[in-house]
C-alpha cells in the first residue's frame, strides 16, 4: 500500500451483501478505510461526508445502476476526482465505451480476481494521488501569477507615475501612452532644464515586460534626476553616455532606441540626436518653413560599445510642432495581416498635420490610426508626444 498520512479511503457500492463483504475483507487487509453502502443514493450521502479516494460501483444494481452513480458523482467538483473502478460482468467493447462516456476510470470483470482487485486499486489510489497533486500544484500557480500580476500593477503604477503630465507656457507639451501587456517598456519625459533649455526624449526599450522596463526606467530617472555625467544640453553627449552605461552584456541582452532633443527658446534652436529611434516630425503650423522628419544616425544604445552620436542642430520658426512617438504606434496588423510601416506611418501623419495643431490633436491622431488600420489592437506599447514650441 502507498503511503500517507492519512488512511487511503475506498468506497464500495454493491447491493449484493456477499459480494460487498467479500472485497471489504480483502480490502481491509491491506489496511485501506473501507466505507460499503448498497445503493447509489447511500453512496452520495457517505461520500459527501467523507470524500472517497477510489469507488468500487457495481454496474447492476437496483435504484441506480452503476452508470448513474458514476454520472452523478462526476457531476459533483468534490467528488469527482475519485478513481471510479465500475464492476461488470459484461464484456462486450461497446459497453465498456458506454462506462467510460460516463465517466468510469477502469474497470474489473466479475467475478473479482483477488489480485487483480488488489492491482486496480493500487494503480486508482496512485492515478488519484498523481492528479491531487497536479491540483495542488496548479492551485499554488494560479496564486503565484496572482501575485505576480498584483507586483507587475504595482510596478505599472510607478511606471505611469513617472510619466509627464500636460504643460503649457512657452512650450506646450502633452502626450499619449499605452502599454500592451501589464508593464510598459516605453518611458518618456518633457521639462525645462532651466529658463531657456527645454528637454524632450522618448525612450523603447527591445522585448516587452519588467526586464525591458528597467532601462527605460534607468535612463528616466538619471535624466530626470539629472544625475548622468554629461551635459543634458547636448544630446549627442547624452547618447554617448548612455551607450557606455548600458552595454546588452549587463542587461540580458536588451536594448533601446531613444530620440533626444533640446529646444532653446532664446535663439529658436532645436538640437537633437537619435539613437535608432524613428525619426521625429517638425513643422510649421503656419507654413513658416517645410515639415521636417529628424531621423539621426545613431545606432539602438546597448549594441556597440564604440557607437558615436552626433548632435545635429536646426532653427525654428515661429508655429513650430514637434511629434516624437515609438515605433509601437504603426507597427500595428492592419486587414489583410500586413504589418504597418513607418513610411505609411509617415504618410499619414503629415495628412493629419491640420489635426495635430488642435487642442484635441493627438486624440484625433489616434483615431486617424485606428481608422487606418481597422481598429486593429496594437501589439507592442505605444508613446506620443506632441511639443509647440512657439
């Protein structure tokens, strides 16, 4: 007999006394808690009572034959994991496929070979024992994803703490963000670093998750905190100091794109640098000068410890918009299952151009997209920023 801590419980349910009274000897023998009833309806009572670990269910029976008490226990979630082991004389394949639509785990052939009873009743009490523990293992999962979904909210939360709200003034800033699974690895800021230098950046980081997060949210808090040993004016510096601080060797093989850029309002200069990132859009909601897409030639931060970053600089008429955005926002399945690319992206926004310039602008960007691709849901995080700089 298998071992435990508690005795193995066997359920016999026969209305022949002298064929129950035979297996309960045999069955006592082997030190199993063996409980008899003699119809379906004193099986349910008992076994509700005390959950049994295998039946023992004569197919013939007065009342409830033994296919109805299958059914009915298997009905039942507290007892429907019990081994059922149906007895029968029959033989035929077709009845036997009639038990087993029932519900029947096994069965043994009337009259009961003793040690064949004994070997069913082994191979039920290890198969019941197998599946408690699948139970119990699947009981602790479900806990741990639980726990692991509330630490994943809690660590959304604190991502979305982060992120910026609306400023107005000189500048007017605002922005959009979406992460597609519990924790976004998108991170983004726009403040004045001091009365004339206005700092906008967003940063992607490579796969999705806690692990892609953590250097987005790295890089946010050494610039917001304004702790990375280069000159935040300059983004070329910026860039290059992120590189050597971030090599893919100590971050399990991640990486991010990053487009960074500093408006000067005294002289109207924008200057940035990009870093694999999708280029920005600027352009005049005047017509004051041509729209602009500002790609850089950096290479993703992380890939190449030598990588190089130039800092490229641009003046600015009055009516200037800036539109930085991660590549989440047309990467999108559109009908067909073709896959958005940046030049329809690109397209499309200077099409919405008009839009952009309103109050509502970048809400009605996103209506535009999703009108584009269908309403498609998008697969990876997406950011936006909208920046008028004058």
């Amino acid at each position: 007999m298998e071992g435990r801590s508690a005795p193995i419980s066997i359920l016999l349910v026969d209305d022949d006394r002298i064929h129950s009274r035979i297996l309960e000897v045999r069955l006592r023998a082997q030190g199993y808690q063996i409980v008899v009833a003699d119809s379906g309806d004193s099986a349910l009572v008992q076994a509700r009572l005390c959950p049994p670990t295998v039946i023992l269910c004569d197919w013939l029976m007065d009342g409830m034959n033994g296919l109805d008490v299958c059914r009915a226990f298997k009905a039942e979630p507290a007892l429907e994991s019990a081994h059922f082991i149906l007895l029968t004389s029959r033989s035929r394949v077709e009845d036997r496929v009639e038990g087993l639509d029932c519900g029947a785990d096994d069965f043994l052939s009337k009259p009961v070979d003793p040690e064949e009873l004994l070997a069913r009743v082994r191979s039920g009490i290890r198969l019941h024992q197998a599946n408690e523990r699948l139970k119990a293992l699947a009981e602790e999962l479900r806990e741990q994803k639980l726990r692991l979904d509330q630490e994943l909210e809690e660590a959304a939360s604190y991502v979305r703490s982060l992120l910026p709200k609306s400023i107005g003034g000189a500048v007017r800033a605002d922005s959009r963000f979406e992460p597609c699974h519990e924790l976004g690895d998108d991170s983004f800021d726009f403040f004045w670093l001091d009365d004339d230098h206005f700092v906008v950046y967003l940063a992607d980081g490579s796969g999705h998750g806690l692990a892609a997060a953590f250097p987005s949210i790295s890089v946010h808090n050494q610039l917001r905190s304004r702790a990375l040993p280069a000159d935040l004016r300059d983004p070329g510096a910026v860039l290059q100091t992120l590189n050597a601080g971030f090599p893919m060797e100590r971050h399990q093989g991640r990486y991010l794109t990053l487009w960074y850029g500093v408006y000067q309002a005294s002289s109207r200069t924008l200057r940035f640098a990009s870093a694999g990132h999708p280029p920005a859009l600027l352009w005049s909601r005047t017509g004051g000068f041509p729209c602009r897409w500002l790609k850089g030639e950096g290479m993703a931060v992380g890939l190449f410890e030598d990588a190089t970053y130039a800092t490229e600089s641009l003046d600015v008429g009055e009516g200037a918009c800036l539109l930085v955005y991660s590549d989440g926002l047309y990467e999108v399945p559109r009908p067909g299952g073709v896959m958005g690319t940046l030049p329809d992206f690109m397209e499309l926004v200077e099409q919405c151009r008009g839009l952009l310039a309103d109050d509502d602008g970048l809400d009605r960007l996103l209506s535009q997209i999703h009108d584009f691709t269908d309403n498609a849901p998008f697969t990876d995080d997406y950011s936006v920023i909208r920046a008028l700089l004058s």
